[in-house]
C-alpha cells in the first residue's frame, strides 16, 4: 500500500514504467546491448540540453557534476563569478574555493533573482574574470534566474574570454535553457528532477570555447575527468563502471519527454501545473517567497512550517522544508517530472486542509 506521494523538489516521483526498465536483470557494460542503450541516451541528452554537443554522463549526484565543471575548465588562482542567491549558489562558491580558484560574488537576496546589469558592473569592475556560474533554478528559494539574459551580458562584455557555468539541475526538462542558442558553455543537470529518475546520474556538456580550456587546466582529476569520458562515451561505455540500471531508466524517461511528450509540452505542462497550485495557494491567503517563482517548485511562506510539513506526509503528501535561515519559514512543493494537474489539485488540497486544522 502506498504510503505517499513525493512532491519534493528532488527525488521527485518514478513514473512505473521507468521502474519496471530499472528492475530488469543487469547487464554488462562492456556490451554491445548497453551500448545501444548508451548511444540512444546519447543523441537524446543532446535534445534535451539543445546542444550538438556530446553530453557527459556520470554515475554520481548533480554535485559530482558541478565539481566536474570548475576541475576540468579551470586552474588554480582562476578569477571567477559566482552568483550565489541561495544553498546551491553557494555550493559554486565552497567548490570554486576547495580548488583554489580567485571567487568573487554577487549576493543575492534569497528569493530574489540576479539583475543582469549587476553582472555586467561586476565584470566591469573585476579585470579578468575567466568563469561566471549560476543556478537556472536556485532550488532553495524556487527561483529562476535569467540565464538568457546574463549569457547576453557575458558575451557583450566579455566575448568569448568568460565561461558561463549553468547549474541546470532543477532547470533542464522543466523549462527552455537553449545551450547552444544562448552560448551557455557548460550545462550540467542530475537525474532525480525533471528525468524522473531516482538519484545517481549526472549529466554535463561543454562548447568548443569550454573543450579549450579544458586543454590548459591544471585542477587535479580523476574519476571526473570529462576529457577520458568524451573518449570512452565517444564508443558507447564509460570511463569507469556506470550506474547500468539508472542508464536503461534514462533511456525509458527520455523516450517520454523527447519522443512521446516532446520537449516544449513538457515545458508547457510545467507551467501550468505551478499555475495551478500557486492559484490554490494564493486563494488560502499565503505568500509565495521567490519573487521571480521557477516553474519547478513552489515555495511558499508559512508559518510553524516544520510542523505542518510533518502533518502534510502524514496525510501522504511529503514536501519539502527550507535550508539554512529559511528553515521553519518556508515549504518546498515540486511539479517537475512526472506530475498531472490532479497531483496539484491534491497537495493543494491537502496544505489547506493543514492549514485550516
């Protein structure tokens, strides 16, 4: 009997198709049957991240990749611009500065989105800046940053001196981030959000003007050595031994948002399901905290929040809380993934009926 529905922004829900695909007896990876499966998962995740660029798979959570971004790109005392707005803004920061690379940044208040012509005054003012990194969605506050519109900047300033890093982990498959079409250079997601996967892979592609300076970078790597795995990936295995079972689930979630749902209704079905929960959630008189809300999740102020998340999964609907200082102040609901509009009319349903106990 189930007990509960996830509706937390990571791990997000399993469609039962993908799970019956992950529960089938193993197989090799040094295979032609998995690298038949690979090379599919392959052209796909370029579809997904709008790239003609080869799309990295790791056997590792989103974080993984993130590190993966500032190693294989990057030197030590590299000058880089971290927008940090919230945990995983930071989380840029604490990685760019464990490998000992020159962090500025632009803070942002939690719940607000960065101003684009904040950026440009920052690479005005900062001389060389090699790297500027920012979430898509900023998953701790639910808000959207414009992507487009800082690539824009970086590239009027900078030309093509500057790296733009986009952490699309609760980005890609939600909403349009176009990697190629807005000259973003390094894209990474994880597979427990929009995939619909559980935690495990993450995904991380790179431009020409990125693949570069890969050649010079000298940031100590091993097993998240993009340039070994463009090679391995390139014939269909991986460099190390990959998560075989979460790879088959991709290529079964992946069929479902490229060639069964499509891409932009994907998108579409996103922005509709936050319309409808944000509607019920204005009607019962709360706040939604992110000014400039993401389509992926919906965070919204309350309060004694920890206790009515707690009656929320007792009544089988499990959300999230806020991190850091939003802790208690805030909760977390997702509509990224595998979510129909009934799903949101239940939350919704049952955070009033929370709220009105």
């Amino acid at each position: 009997m189930k007990k509960f529905t996830l509706f937390t922004p990571g791990p997000a829900e399993v469609p039962p198709r993908v799970l019956k695909v992950m529960s089938e007896p193993i197989i090799h990876h040094r295979s032609q049957d998995f690298r038949e499966i690979f090379f599919e998962v392959r052209d796909k995740l370029k579809k997904l991240f709008k790239t003609k660029q080869d799309v990295i798979v790791f056997a590792s959570s989103g974080t993984g990749a993130m590190e993966a971004a500032v190693v294989n790109f990057f030197s030590k005392g590299s000058k880089v611009l971290v927008i940090n707005g919230g945990k995983f803004g930071e989380r840029w920061s604490l990685i760019c500065k464990a490998y000992g690379l020159d962090v500025r940044e632009i803070s942002v208040p939690w719940g607000e989105a960065v101003d684009p012509s904040d950026v440009a005054k920052h690479l005005d003012k900062n001389g060389k800046i090699e790297g500027v990194f920012i979430q898509g969605c900023e998953t701790s506050t639910g808000v959207e940053h414009p992507v487009k519109e800082v690539a824009k900047v970086i590239r009027e300033k900078r030309g093509d001196d500057t790296l733009f890093v986009v952490d699309g982990i609760t980005a890609v498959g939600v909403f349009d981030i176009d990697m190629d079409g807005w000259d973003i250079d390094i894209l990474l997601t994880g597979s427990q959000k929009a995939l619909m996967l559980p935690p495990g892979l993450a995904m991380i592609s790179a431009s020409p003007r990125a693949i570069k300076c890969m050649e010079k970078s000298d940031l100590p790597k091993f097993y998240f050595n993009i340039k070994k795995e463009m090679k391995a990936q390139s014939e269909g295995e991986t460099a190390w031994t990959p998560a075989i079972s979460l790879i088959k689930g991709l290529r079964e979630s992946l069929r479902m948002i490229i060639d069964e749902e499509k891409l932009e209704n994907v998108f579409e079905r996103h922005k509709k399901l936050a319309s409808i929960l944000r509607s019920m959630v204005e009607g019962m008189g709360l706040k939604i905290f992110a000014k400039r809300p993401a389509p992926g999740l919906t965070t919204i102020e309350i309060e004694n929040a920890e206790e009515k998340r707690k009656k929320m999964r007792e009544l089988g609907a499990w959300v999230a809380g806020g991190q850091d200082k939003l802790k208690g102040k805030i909760i977390r609901i997702a509509h990224m993934g595998y979510y129909t509009e009934g799903d949101m009319l239940y939350v919704g349903s049952v955070l009033k009926h929370v709220i009105n106990s």
